[in-house]
C-alpha cells in the first residue's frame, strides 16, 4: 500500500485548493472506524465501547501530499441526526458496507442522508478479505435500493477494500483525490470565518470544548468566537494527535477551547456577532430542565459527556420519557436532590458522578445508572416503560387465588384463599390485587389447610397463606403467584 503520511498543513490562498472534507456512513459494525484506522495508522475502534464509535470525530492525514479531512460518524441509528448533519457539512461521503452483511436498514438511511445533503458518494464494500466475500450479491442489492454503481448501470463509484488487510486502501484513496477535483474546492484564507461544530463537550478541567472543521478563512489564537447564541475567544487549539496549534486553516479540523457555553454540533461558527442563527445545520440547544406532565412511565435526569450524544439520546426517547432536566458534564448533587424532589431516575452516558452525589444519592435512596453504550440505554429504557406499561410483561403466571377470609394466628395475618387457576406453591411470588390495581408484592412464607403444612395448594382447594413480607389484604382481593420469565 502507498504510504501515508501526516505533515504540517500547507497555509492555502485565495483560490487554492483546499482539503476535501469526507464523512465515512453505513451500518453498525460495518467497519467504519476500522477503516479510518487503516487510514491513520491508529487504533481508535479498540479503545471505543464495543467497538462501536460514540461520537463524531474529525482527523486530516495526507496522501501523495495532498490533505484529507475525514468525519467519522456513528454508525447506531440513534446518530440519524448527527449523521445527517455530518452529511450536510462534507464535501464527499464514503458509505462503507459489509460484503457480508450487504445492505442493511442504517444502509438505507445513510444513502437518504446522502440524497437530502446532495453531496457526492462511493461506495466502498469491506471485509473483502473474507472467503465467503461476494461482492455482486452486494451490488444487485444497491441496485435494488436505487444505486447504480459502475459496471452495473451506473456511474457511483464502487471500491472492493479490506479495512483489516489494507487491500484496495490505494484504490479508494485514488477515488477520493479525483471525486474531490471534479468539485474544484477552493479556499480563501482572507474570506470571513465560516467554521462548521463537528462535536462539543464540557471537560471537567477545560470547560467548554469543540471541535470545529474551518470551511473558510483562518482561525487564530485570541480570535472571537459566535456560534449562534454562544460565544467565546480562542484560547487554546489542539490537532486529533494532541498537538498545540497557531492557526486553522480550511479544510482542518481541531478542537477548540474558549466557548463560554456548548456551542449546538452542527451550528456554523464566525468570528462576528450573530444577529440570529445562520445555519440551517443547527439544531435546538440542549433544554436545561423540561416541566414532567402525567401520564409517563418514567421520569428521568439525563446527563452525557458531549452535546452530539446529548442531542441523539433525547431525539430517540419515546413518549413515555418524561425528561426531567438534561446535560453535559458530571453528575452532581444537583441532580440527585432534583431526582429526589421528582421521583426521576438519573441516566448517565459516559458521564462519572462525583464523590458528594454519590453519598448523597446512598443516603435519598436515588437510582444512578450509567452507560458506555447508547443501544444499550436505549433498550434497558424501553425495558422499564414496558415494564410501568404492563408489570407481567417478563412473568410467567403459577396460579391466582382470591381472598375470602381472614385468620388471625399467633398474631400474624393469615388469608384465607381459593385458588381460582393452577397452583400456588410455598416460596412462590405473588401480587397483591385490588380490582385492576396492583398493590404490593410478597412471597408465599406457607401454606396451612386445617392442622396441616401443605407444599402446595391447586385449582379448587381452599387454603391459609401467610406472606414474607406480610401483605396490608383484604376480602376480595386478588393474589397472583408469578415466577420471572
């Protein structure tokens, strides 16, 4: 494979060519990110939760000494908005598909993103190195979903890669450097700042932190700062390896440190006042608190590490989320003394919670529960609504018995059943139930008919139960003995 190498970025002028910006989409665990490592030479999928990529990530390499600006994008479908906007900001889009895999539903959305930004694509099928590889299966079934590639009707440009082996990288980085002279990009270090949010976060040391990718003029040190309803100065500029930097020039991506509040990812940065927003990337800014109406299944306290995934999270909780307050940064005592004024559940994503608001939440009794990967809040959130929604959901019902006495013995309560269905044995778990409501839980402590101890007691008999934890009954109610399914 041709070599690649990262150099200094040199400064373009008025007119000049500058970096293409690509955004690398497709579906999860396609590879995505083991490609942009085979292009930087670096091992970032190792380090990410899963493997999966969290967040959008902006890097430059260079490549027979021309520079390329790459937007690594999430591939869960809970990125749909920040893959969309990732799409609105580049210059040329690589749609990356497992061989394997083919084309899958996040494929699809991908290629409707591309379509609604307009911008130019190809496509590059992995994992070729595969035996089972089949590449022609894959292109027939682009062609099925409307895209045409070269050699089957069409004109997409289609690279046969191997992101682990390396093969083709030549090839797809040959595409790449023509598919961006066809555009003729240019650049104007003179023109006003125009600065695209690729990602925002709030450091616990630095503060406000983003990462910007220059579209046009330059950025310098001490610069002023707007990005909507933010502002800011330049203090410090780091390149993705870490390194100080003077100046950003186009096509260059870095993070920046002088915001004096989270700028929204995807809004477009100046260096002028803003009289109103001018971006139709941006997005709405996070709301610090939402007023919880009835009717929800959960109420939450929603904290993450950076405003992409902030914004992505909430953008995907259903109906049934009361959202009590959200936000970037660690979880404080703010929140859990919120959480226990309004009966939420604290939800972090890749967010700690501070040594205070830890024993704070020990003393209230305040769940905190955190995350490193967004399918897996997602689906553990929807576990519990279904669960609000309908409690037997994961249950397998034993047997049900009504209440129609009560006994006094040793002065413990004891409820005189019938057992309507099935059996109830001793140990069992049961639901007390009053007309549709479900009351309390207990477990069946014993099981008495006369003078006699029974194990169990089926349809028909009539027997005394006593509860471990005794249960608040009365005639007519309803227990339901139940086991987790």
């Amino acid at each position: 494979m041709t070599k690649l190498t990262k150099k200094t970025t040199k400064t373009p002028t008025k007119g000049t060519t500058r970096a293409p910006i690509i955004t690398i989409m497709g579906h999860i665990d396609h590879g995505k990110t083991t490609l942009l490592d085979a292009l930087r030479h670096t091992h970032v999928a190792d380090k990410e939760s899963g493997g999966i990529t969290q967040h959008i990530g902006a890097y430059q390499i260079e490549y027979q000494g021309r520079p390329l600006t790459f937007i690594d994008t999430p591939g869960h479908a809970a990125f749909a908005a920040m893959r969309s906007r990732g799409a609105k900001a580049t210059d040329l889009v690589i749609l990356v598909i497992d061989v394997l895999d083919s084309v899958k539903p996040q494929t699809k959305e991908c290629l409707e993103h591309i379509k609604a930004a307009n911008v130019p694509f190809l496509v590059a099928l992995n994992k070729i190195d595969l035996p089972n590889a089949a590449p022609a299966i894959v292109k027939k079934d682009l062609a099925d979903a409307g895209v045409l590639v070269e050699g089957y009707g069409g004109d997409v440009v289609c690279c046969e890669i191997s992101a682990k082996t390396q093969a083709g990288l030549p090839q797809l980085l040959e595409m790449i450097l023509l598919l961006s002279d066809m555009q003729d990009l240019k650049a104007d270090l003179k023109a006003p700042l125009k600065a695209v949010v690729i990602e925002s976060s709030l450091d616990k040391n630095r503060g406000p932190v983003a990462t910007l990718i220059v579209h046009q003029g330059q950025l310098k040190l001490g610069d002023n700062l707007y990005a909507d309803n933010v502002s800011g100065k330049v203090k410090a500029m780091f390149d993705a390896a870490g390194r100080s930097l003077h100046q950003v020039n186009p096509g260059q991506p870095a993070l920046i440190l002088g915001f004096k509040h989270l700028p929204v990812v995807g809004s477009i940065v100046t260096s002028k006042v803003q009289s109103k927003p001018n971006s139709d990337l941006a997005s709405p800014a996070p709301v610090s608190a939402t007023k919880p109406q009835a009717g929800f299944a959960i109420k939450i306290i929603l904290k993450t590490d950076a405003a992409g995934t902030l914004e992505a999270i909430t953008q995907n909780l259903g109906n049934e989320v009361a959202l009590i307050s959200q936000g970037v940064g660690e979880i404080n005592e703010s929140d859990v003394l919120l959480a226990q004024s309004t009966g939420a559940k604290i939800i972090g994503f890749r967010v700690k919670t501070n040594t205070s608001a830890e024993k704070l939440a020990e003393i209230e009794g305040i769940l905190i529960k955190t995350y490193n990967l967004i399918h897996e809040l997602l689906d553990d959130l929807q576990a519990q609504i279904l669960k609000q929604l309908e409690p037997t959901i994961d249950e397998d019902i034993l047997g049900d018995a009504k209440i129609v006495a009560e006994f006094i013995v040793k002065g413990s309560r004891i409820a005189g059943c019938q057992v309507i269905s099935g059996k109830l044995k001793v140990n069992d778990l049961v639901h007390l139930q009053r007309g549709k409501d479900q009351l309390a839980d207990s477990r069946i402590k014993s099981i008495h008919q006369g003078k006699d101890t029974l194990d169990k007691a089926k349809r028909g008999d009539e027997c005394g139960l006593a509860f471990s934890p005794p249960l608040d009954f009365k005639l007519k109610d309803k227990l339901i003995a139940y086991k987790k399914s």
